[in-house]
C-alpha cells in the first residue's frame, strides 16, 4: 500500500516537473521574443534620430538680384604694390602702395580681431544659396601679379592661417625690372596652397574700353594660360581701375566667370555678382584706420 502511494506520488511529481518546465521553457521563449521585438524598436528609434536626410540630390533655387542686394556685404580688402615708397612715387601711386610694415601690422589686427579669410566660391555659395560663412568673414586680394604679394603677402597671411585671392595680369608673368612679377611657379604654388588664383585681364585694359577682339584677348586668352598653369577652373575677374561697363556684364557669365570685382563704387542692381565692391588699404592707414574703414564701408546691408 505504501508502495503504490508512494509510487503515486513519485508519478505526481514527474508530471508537476514537466508542467514547470514547459511553463519555463515557454515564458523564456516568451521573454526572448519581447526582447528581441523591445530591441528591434530600439533599434529603429534611434535610427529614426540619427538618421541623416540626404540633402545633396535637393534643388536650391538660386536668389535673385535683389535677394543679392539684400544679403550683408562682405567686406572685400584689395592690394597692388606691398613695398616702401620711393622718392619717384607719384601722389596716385602712393594709395596702390603699402609698406612691408604695415601691412603685416594690418594682417595681424585682422587676425586678432578675429576675421576669418573667405575665397570667392564661398562668397558666391552665401550669396546665390544663403550658405553659412564664419563668424567675421574677410577677403582679401591682390592685383597685378606683382613679387612681393607672393613673398610679403602670401607669407604673412600663411602666418594667421589666411588665404588670399590674386587677380593676375598675364602679360607681366615672369617680367624683371623695376618691379618684379611672380612666375608661373609661384603662381601655381599659390593655387596648390589654397590659395585662389583669378583673371585680370591680358594687360590691364579698361573694361570700359573693350572692342568685340579683347574678348579674346583680353578674357579667353588669359583664362586659358592661368587654368594650364595651376590646372584648376578659373571662374573669377577683377576689373582693371575698378572700372565696369553695365552693358556688357553679361558677356562675363557667357565667358565663364561665375563673378567680378569692383572697387567702392555702387554695385549694378541688375548684376550685383559681376559687381562686388572692395575697398583698397592705403599705405598711409593705421591699423586703427583700416578696422573703421572696414565696418563703414560694408555695414549698410541686411543680414
């Protein structure tokens, strides 16, 4: 009798084992699936939040004219001749002249007063697009190819970590004399330095002045021995004198240039990236001098 209870009993507990096993086996696999499910929408959580946009195949309509006109003007720095001044200078020349000096000493005020230097695709990316540009954007360019931008100017704004626009006159590449031009090494060191290398013309004529020939000679011709030196586009022009004629600034657009500058005269309402101002630094300027001179000159527009 005891063994038949017993052996019940035995039985009883063989079966509540199993019973508890596959409850076990089942509420873990049941775990297991919520886990799996729990981590699964974890998963596309977080991928929802850190997911990217692909914004690069997206169209931005370019701004109009006077969406240009209304974007707060960069002020755009221009230099010609970075050497003391002669005896023989003439009162003109002495505004194209500055110091080896003082143009260190203004440089070194712009650093300091934190400016950060922009090339001309940044500032057409602002001004056609919106693009952000740093906190106290400056340009700064030179024109007419001369030495002393390459181993005064290009070596000072090494220095604070600056870059450099030069407008180059192709006729003067590699001339000797009383004043001495770059060469063609020293203008494609400055392109491969990121530095932006730029048209200004075969010789320097006015722009003004330009017959249906200078087209050719004044604008392709020189486009295409600066793209052959430095193996780049060049997209960019500076005016001769400052010097534009209205009417034909649209031929700068069919010639390939994406923009153009002036100097501080008024910019064409109808063609403001064939306008850009900038004002030159005289030698005769402090540092003082040239920071007002900046936030006067190009502070009238909206942000």
């Amino acid at each position: 009798m005891i063994s038949k209870i017993h052996q019940k009993l035995i039985s009883n507990l063989k079966q509540n084992a199993q019973r508890l096993l596959l409850i076990t086996s089942i509420g873990l696999t049941l775990a297991s699936c919520n886990s799996n499910s729990a981590e699964k929408k974890s998963e596309q959580k977080n991928n929802a939040v850190t997911a990217v946009p692909d914004t690069t195949k997206a169209e931005v309509k370019p701004a109009d004219a006077k969406t240009i006109l209304a974007r707060r003007e960069v002020p755009v720095l221009c230099y010609h001749q970075i050497r003391n001044a002669l005896a023989s200078d003439s009162k003109r020349a002495g505004d194209d002249i500055i110091s080896p000096d003082k143009f260190k000493q203004h440089v070194k005020m712009l650093a300091d007063s934190g400016y950060h230097t922009v090339l001309p695709a940044q500032l057409y990316n602002y001004l056609v697009y919106g693009t952000k540009l740093p906190e106290k954007p400056i340009m700064i360019t030179f024109d007419d190819t001369d030495m002393d931008q390459f181993t005064v100017g290009n070596s000072t704004l090494k220095k604070y970590g600056f870059k450099g626009v030069y407008f180059i006159m192709t006729v003067s590449i590699g001339r000797k004399g009383r004043i001495s031009y770059m060469t063609k090494e020293n203008i494609k060191q400055l392109a491969d330095e990121g530095n932006t290398i730029a048209s200004h013309t075969y010789d320097h004529k006015n722009f003004a002045q330009f017959t249906e020939e200078d087209w050719e000679t004044q604008i392709d011709e020189p486009t295409k021995k600066l793209e052959e030196i430095i193996g780049k586009k060049v997209e960019y022009f500076a005016y001769p004198y400052g010097v534009f004629k209205a009417a034909n600034l649209h031929k700068l657009k069919e010639h390939g240039f994406k923009a153009a500058f002036i100097l501080s005269t008024a910019r064409d309402e109808n063609y403001p990236l064939y306008t850009i101002r900038r004002i030159i630094d005289p030698g005769r300027y402090s540092a003082k001098n040239l920071y007002y001179s900046i936030n006067k000159s190009f502070n009238k527009t909206k942000s």
